[in-house]
C-alpha cells in the first residue's frame, strides 16, 4: 500500500488541483487520507481503481 501526494495525483489523472478537489465534493473520486497537519495523500490503489473506471466507462 502507498499514499502518493496531491502532484503525483494529479500527474496520474491529468486532472488539476481544483478539478480533484471538485470531483472529492461530488463523491466522484476518492478521500484523502489525512497524514498529520494539514498535510493529505491518497491510496495510489484508489487511485488507480478511478482511472481504470474511466478507461471501462469510455468502452461501454
């Protein structure tokens, strides 16, 4: 398991920082994880599970 930060996320999803926190509103991508401050990563697994929704979503 591994927590990558906001720039690796958003280098993964193409998506920018206000678009990520947007779709996190919506319930439309996953929570962060809080590490402690104000500082957050996310589940790269989680991650990678959204992509590969959007890659299934774009063939059906």
């Amino acid at each position: 398991m591994r927590i990558i930060r906001l720039k690796a996320v958003m280098a993964m999803t193409g998506l920018a920082r206000s678009t990520v926190y947007k779709y996190i509103a919506l319930g439309e991508f996953p929570k962060p994880v809080p590490l402690g401050g104000r500082s957050v990563g996310w589940l790269e697994e989680e991650v990678c599970q959204w992509i590969r929704s959007k890659v299934e979503a774009r063939a059906a």
